[in-house]
C-alpha cells in the first residue's frame, strides 16, 4: 500500500519544512524593547526678570534598544518634568526615529523650559533641587503597538548652567602610585 504506517517517520523533506516554518515564527515572534534612561545631558539656566522666575531648558535622552530581527517606530514621546507634585514643564514629540534591527539607540526626550519659582528665593542659598520626570515612548513593530514609560527623579541646580557627564577621573592608583594603561 502507498500510505506510512502510524509508527512510521515523515519523509525528511516534510521534517525540513514544519522546522523551517518554526524558525520563521520565532524570528518574526516579537521580542522586547527596552526604554531606559539616558540621563540629563545638558541644564540651561536663565532668570526671566520681567515674571521674576528660573527658566531651566533640560536635555534629557533615552535608550531604545530592539531585540527584535525587524525595525522598531518610535511613534511618539511625551515628557512631564514635576517639582514638588507640580507640573513644570511638559512637551509631546510625534515621528521620532525607527530603530534598526537588533540595535539601540540613543533619543533626545526633553528640550523645553520649566518655570521653577523655588530657584528666586533669596533667602535660599542652595539651588539644587530634585526633580521628577516621567516620560512615556509609544511604539509600533509588525502591525503591533506599544507604550512603555520611563520614571525618574535628578537633581538639577538650577544656579547655574551645567553639563550631565563629568570630567573624566584621573587614573587610578595604589598607594599614590599611577597605574597605567595597557
């Protein structure tokens, strides 16, 4: 008779293929993507006289990294930087970027002032404040859509303009003895 028995093995190419068919569906399943902070990159300060308030212009990126084996659209970003439960300053971007497969990429999330009435109290010496900020990524992959959020708090001075990545440290010792580099 022409059929296998039910004990009896496909043939090799009918195998080939249920596993190809496997490995399609894990390449196109969709991963993760991760959204993690970037950190402040850059605090610009000015006194606005006429309304007698700190202006701050924050700098602030995130990390988009794709898992995943096909692009990622980043969609849009929406930004609330919070002081005291107060609502500072806010801004909503569309379009942002596509992220190519398998890689990150560093995204500039907030680039608006934020009035801060704390920082023109004369009596206040110190300027350096904490600050909340929330900012909220909505993506689209493969007719699939997203939302992920990132939240964190920094300390901004707001005395004065200032940059996030310090000076480098000098090189590392052991008894005052440098160590150099290989």
């Amino acid at each position: 008779s022409g059929g296998r028995g039910a004990d009896e093995a496909p043939p090799p190419a009918a195998r080939r293929r249920r596993h190809s068919n496997g490995l399609v569906v894990f390449f196109l399943f969709p991963h993760s993507v991760l959204v993690d902070d970037g950190g402040i990159k850059v605090v610009q300060v000015w006194f606005d006289r006429k309304n007698s308030v700190v202006l701050l212009a924050i700098t602030a990126t995130l990390r988009i990294r794709n898992s995943n084996f096909y692009s990622v659209t980043v969609d849009s970003l929406t930004s609330q930087v919070q002081y005291m439960n107060t609502v500072v300053g806010s801004q909503q971007i569309t379009n942002i970027s596509s992220i190519q497969p398998l890689s990150d990429k560093l995204v500039f999330v907030f680039n608006c002032p934020c009035n801060v009435f704390f920082c023109t109290f004369p009596k206040v010496k110190v300027h350096n404040i904490v600050i909340f900020m929330r900012t909220s990524v909505k993506l689209s992959y493969i007719g699939r859509r997203t939302q992920s959020s990132v939240e964190t708090y920094r300390y901004i001075d707001c005395s004065t303009n200032s940059t996030a990545d310090p000076p480098p440290l000098p090189a590392p010792s052991v008894h005052g003895v440098a160590l150099s580099k290989p």
